[in-house]
C-alpha cells in the first residue's frame, strides 16, 4: 500500500547507511518466491542436456549352453571345471568341464565291441572270397568233365554198345552237375552277401553308437569361441536364482555363461515420447557407470527403435529404446552396469 511504502522510505532516511541497506535487503527477500524443486524420474533435463538412464551391453557376446546329449536322455549334467567369472579368455580356451565319465566308459565299450565286429565282418569276406574260389573251381572242372563227355558221344558209333551207354550217362551226369554247380554257385553269393551285409549293418551300427559316445565326451568340455571375459548368467537351480559354481547340477540347452568382447560395448537406453524429438542419430554423448563414478566415456546415439512400447502410466504415451556406442574401453567396463546418458539436445518438439 502506498502509506506503507512511504512510511520505510522515511525509515531509510532516518536511519544510518548500514542499517537502512539491511531493512531493505529483507524487504525485497520477503517479496521473492519460494524455489521450486524438479523431481526426475528415468530422466533429467539441465538446460539443453538431457539425461537418460540406460544398461550396458556387449556389441559382440556369444551364449554359453549346457550340452545336450546326442542319443541319451539325461535331466541333468554335473559342472566339474568352471573357468571364474571375469577371467579374459582366449580363443579355444577352456570354459567349463561336464562329468563325462559315463560318456567315455560308452566309448570305450563300443569301441572294443566294433573292433569285434569289424574282424567278424572281415573274416567272413574272405571266407566269402575263399568259398568263391573253391566254387568256381568246381564249375571249371564240371565244364571240363562235360567237354570230355561231349567228345566221349562223338565215339559213341564205334563203341560197344555197354561203353556207349556209360558214355550217355557220363554225358547227362556231367550236364547236371555243371547245371547244379552254376544254380548254387548263384545261391551260396546271395546267402554270403547277406550274411556279410548283416555284419556290416552291425558294425556300422556299433561304430555310430561309439562316435556318439566320443562327440558326447567332446560337448562335456566348453571351449570359448572367441576372445573375452566370461560373465555368468543367473539361473534358476536347486530352488533359487544364482549363478553355477563347481559340483552344481546343469539342464542341458541351459545358457549359464556368456562371452562378451568387452573392447566393444553400448548402453541401451530408454526414451519417452516426450524426448523423442530432441534426439538424432549421431548426437554425441556421455556416459558415466554408477558403479564407477569416476569413470566417464564418450558415446554416440546409434539407433533409435522405431516403434516404441507402451508406457508404464499410461497407454498413450510410448517409451523407445535407443543405443549408444561407447567410445575407448576399460577393464571395469562390463555388460549390465547400470549407467547415467549425458546427451546435448539437438531440438525440441
């Protein structure tokens, strides 16, 4: 009001310097407004830098599965070797060992059992080659005792007629035996095939069932297919989630550790609708790992999906996922570090 203006400006006159800056430096804090405080929620905005939260992940990882065993039905398979978490690896080196105890006792069994048959099948083609000769041989000497016969009957004119009736007979002995000999020559190699055959069926058989066993002793032991740091999974076993240790009990096709190339990392992020438009591919960025504050490395904007997912509050607004590829590395850099984007916006909406 204006009498209570003019009234503290008297005030100021009457008084001295020092007191009269004092009454009127709280006269204008208690005309000022109370601060208002901005409570983030998966993001911040400061200025013209918008924050985001995101994950990081491996640009190049590869899944680690529990084998599965070919032929056999097993609920379960025993971790006997286990290379620590976070142990660089190089290509082919040794991850994790299975119980593979049964699989090479099998191997060893087959082996012996198609050593066996294999000298079984062996023995019986040359049995079978021997039969042939001897076979022949016959035939040969029935076609020779048939010619002699054939020349016997053109002397038949000049013979007794005793000598001739001998030389008929020898004529349709050696006739049937030839024709006999060449009929069971045919049988005795379709019997012999077969029974060849049979043994070959078995050996082939026993030699799948040994190179199965020995492929399945091979799966037992997990070779890292590139070069990393092995992070393991957490698993549903004995009753919890956790990750699998050493004597711990397996389901085949499970994936309980990965590879990751951690020379090559990004963070996934989330993005609302409202933000959206304030982002471009090739924004550049910064990013700083919660569990490493001290630790900051710079990051490019991607991609951005282009079909977003509902949000959490409301159906109306949609929430995106971008990526960001981080630039340099660092040992403590891992897949999974929860992480803090700096991104300087491009435009607004």
């Amino acid at each position: 009001m204006p009498w209570r203006r003019g009234l503290i400006f008297l005030l100021i006159l009457a008084t001295p310097p020092t007191v009269a800056i004092l009454i009127a430096r709280s006269h204008w804090r208690a005309r000022r407004p109370s601060p208002v405080i901005h409570m983030a929620t998966n993001h911040e905005q400061d200025g013209d830098v918008l924050r985001l939260t995101g994950k990081t992940e491996a640009v190049q990882a590869h899944a680690i599965l529990a084998p599965s065993i070919a032929g056999q039905q097993l609920t379960s398979l025993t971790i006997t070797k286990l290379a620590p978490s976070g142990t660089h690896v190089d290509k082919g080196d040794l991850l994790a060992e299975f119980d593979r105890e049964a699989q090479l006792r099998n191997f060893l069994d087959k082996q012996a059992q198609s050593s066996d048959e294999t000298d079984k099948f062996l023995e019986a083609e040359a049995k079978e080659v021997a039969d042939r000769a001897k076979d022949e041989t016959e035939i040969e000497q029935a076609a020779s005792r048939l010619s002699k016969a054939t020349l016997e009957m053109q002397k038949v004119e000049i013979l007794s007629r005793i000598d001739a009736e001998k030389a008929r007979e020898e004529l349709d002995e050696a006739q049937a035996t030839l024709a006999q000999l060449k009929e069971t020559f045919s049988l005795k190699r379709k019997a012999a095939r077969a029974s060849i055959r049979i043994l070959e069926i078995q050996r082939d058989r026993t030699r799948e069932t040994m190179l199965h066993a020995e492929a399945n002793a091979a799966l037992m032991q997990i070779r890292s297919p590139l070069r990393g740091i092995v992070v393991f999974n957490t698993i549903w076993k004995q009753g919890a989630m956790g990750e699998v240790k050493e004597g711990d009990q397996v389901r085949p096709g499970t994936p309980f550790m990965q590879v990751v190339d951690p020379s090559t990392m990004e963070v996934q992020a989330s993005i609302n609708q409202e933000d959206l438009l304030k982002l471009s591919v090739g924004q550049s960025a910064l990013v700083h790992l919660d569990a490493y504050p001290e630790l900051t490395f710079h990051s490019r904007l991607r991609s951005i999906d282009p079909i977003g997912a509902r949000g959490d509050f409301s159906s109306q607004l949609r929430n995106y996922n971008a990526v960001f590829s981080i630039e340099g590395g660092d040992a403590r850099l891992m897949p999974d570090l929860s992480t803090a984007v700096e991104v300087k916006e491009s435009g607004g909406p």
